[in-house]
C-alpha cells in the first residue's frame, strides 16, 4: 500500500520541477514548492506553472530561495526532491559566480538543513553537463568527470561531491541523477527543441553551431520523471549514487533539424555559425545502472517527443493569440523590476522567445498609454 508523504519540490515552477510536483500532487502526495521565479527566461511561463499546480489542495507555493529558507524546518518533509538549478551552459560562462551561490551554496544549505531535521531522502538534479569533453561513447557513471567544460558543469560535480561527503558525514540519503537534454511540453524556451520547433513554425530563421554533426541525446520529460519518482521512492533502500536519466540514443544536430522540419511540414531557414565556447560534441547516456537499481526504462522516441511538444506548442500559441495588450501588466520604461510586469521581464528587447512578443512585438514596439 502507498505511504502519502510530505515532500518538498524546489525549483517547483520550473520545467522539470513542476512536472514532478504534478505527478506528486495526483497521487496524493503533500507538496510544498519553492521557487525564486527568477529571470533566466520568461518569467510568465513560470507563472503558468504555478497556476497548474495551485489547483491541488494538497499544494502550498512559497515564492523565496532557497537560501536561508526556513521551510524545512517549518513543513519538515519526509523526503527533498531538489529540482532548482541555475541553468545554462553559455550563460555561466559570462556568470560564473552566479553558479558558486545558485547551485553549490544554495545546495550545502539544504543538506544541512535535511541534516538538522532528520530528512529521510534527498533527490537533486545533476546534469550529463559532468562528462564534459569525455570521449568514451556512451557516457557511464564510473567514466571520469576531470574534463568539465563550463562553470555551470562544475557547479553540478560540486554538488556531486557535497552530496557524497554529507553522506559519509551524517549518513543521510542522496541521489544524484545527471539529466540529459530534456524537452517537452512547457520546456525552457532557451533550450533546443522549443527554440527550433517555434522558430521553423513562426518561419523564423534558426541558428545551427557548428557542422550539424554534434549529438545529443534528447530525453522526454515524462520518461524524466519516472526515473525521478523512482529515485524519490528508493525501494532499494541506496544510501549514496549518482545515475544517468537518458534516452540511451543520441541524434546529431543535423537529424534533429530534420526531425523538426517533417513534423511541423515546414523547412528551416538555417543560420550556420562556429560552435560555441563551452559547447561539448556528443552526450550519450549509458543508463543501464539506472535500469537495474531504479527501473528505468524511457518509452518516448524523439519523434514522438517532438511530435508532443509541437502540439503543446500550437496550443499555447491560439491561447496566446486571444490575449489583447490592454490586458497585461507593463510599465512605460520597463524599469519597475515587478513580477507582473510584462515589460520587464524577462527583458525590454525580449531575446529569450516571450511568447506574448512573438505574437504582438518586442516589448518596445508595444505602445503604452
């Protein structure tokens, strides 16, 4: 019989973070969600988010970092699922420190805290991000971790190795799950598939890095979450691991394009450039530790994933397009800094795929009054 339990979801209006809430939430788990709704991208999504989750009773949302929180010892959950994360590769290259606080400060702090009040079980997000320039295809948990190749996949070895040292201190329980190139419905806008899917729709041009012969292996968020929930219920008692959440079948740049192309029934306008600093060639996840200790098995094929992104994509775009100026929230000069506050978040000049500017404008061609 299942043991309701009260667990407490960071980075709960993010995209992995909330569709783990959800899936606790309908099984009738008590979650409380924590969330700084930071900017990195469009904050509305996050608020979106927010609003699927606060339909449950047996959800409470607290908006604060997890720094310093309080909640633990407050909510004093049975287990921690630590989905929140500051994301991006590129990103950590010009915001290194950010990383430092974000990702290793803000996790010590919550082991400590799961120390002090007796957490049973910590499950936290990692990142194939580790194997950096690692050569031997495909990746396993046991390859090296000594070639990173941004500040964003230190910070996730950092947490790594902070996780197996608070172990062997205190004897708490953690697990580790290195996450590879997830997407799916309601995923960040700065990543590949809703980059790409929005841009060749929109007919926009699309910008491919280097050849098209780089790989990734791109893991369906529902097959994500399964492997997760599996981790957070441990029924094989592991006291300290780390795992692989991937698709186990990588496809290079130039595949995925074409994927895209033949769902939507549009071709790209393709913009070559040089591969990006910080960029690795190829992830590819060996996921048969996960398989055997966490029954791991992903279901979805990227065409299929893909297939479901697209849907979920042309959805929000109608429910987008019904949306009239005057009923959103902006300031003149986008400096207020507030939450609601289309104009400033997440910028003035919306680069990160705003879903109401692509439909109305940047936010400085949308006339105020």
């Amino acid at each position: 019989m299942y043991i309701y339990m009260k667990i407490l979801v960071t980075g709960c209006a993010g995209f992995i973070g909330s569709h783990v809430a959800e899936y606790l939430l309908k099984q009738g788990d008590d979650v409380l969600g924590i969330d700084n709704m930071n900017n990195y991208y469009d904050i509305e999504i996050k608020k979106y988010n927010i609003e699927l989750l606060n339909k449950y009773p047996n959800f409470i949302f607290f908006c604060e970092n997890v720094l310093n929180s309080k909640k633990i010892s407050e909510f004093k959950p049975n287990k921690i699922c630590h989905m929140a994360s500051m994301a991006g590769v590129r990103f950590s290259l010009k915001n290194p420190c950010t990383y430092i606080k974000e990702n290793v400060e803000v996790f010590t702090f919550l082991l400590e805290e799961a120390v002090k009040h007796n957490v049973q079980h910590i499950v936290y997000a990692s990142s194939s991000s580790v194997y950096g320039l690692n050569e031997s295809l495909p990746f396993k948990e046991t390859d090296s971790t000594n070639k990173l190749n941004s500040p964003y996949a230190c910070s996730k070895k950092c947490m790594e190795l902070m996780a197996q040292t608070y172990n062997q201190l205190y004897n708490i329980s953690v697990i580790g799950l290195r996450f590879f190139t997830v997407y799916g419905p309601r995923g960040r806008p700065d990543m590949a598939p809703y980059k790409f899917l929005t841009a060749i729709l929109n007919e926009k041009d699309i910008n491919k890095y280097g050849d098209g012969t780089s790989t990734r292996d791109y893991t369906y968020i529902d097959d994500i979450v399964d492997g997760i929930i599996s981790a957070l219920d441990n029924i094989n008692n592991i006291k300290c691991d780390i795992f692989n959440l991937g698709n186990n079948s990588p496809v290079s740049l130039n595949d995925f394009i074409t994927t895209c192309e033949h769902i939507i029934g549009k071709k790209a306008n393709i913009i070559e450039l040089p591969s990006q600093l910080g960029d690795v060639p190829h992830t590819y996840a060996d996921i048969t530790k996960a398989n055997n200790l966490l029954n791991y098995s992903p279901k979805i094929s990227l065409n299929d994933g893909l297939t479901k992104t697209f849907n979920y994509l042309k959805f929000k775009k109608e429910e987008m397009s019904t949306i009239n100026a005057n009923q959103c929230k902006f300031c003149n000069n986008g400096d207020c800094n507030n939450v609601d506050c289309h104009h400033c978040f997440p910028v003035k000049k919306c680069s990160f795929g705003h879903e109401f500017c692509n439909i109305h404008g940047c936010c400085n061609e949308i006339q105020t009054t």
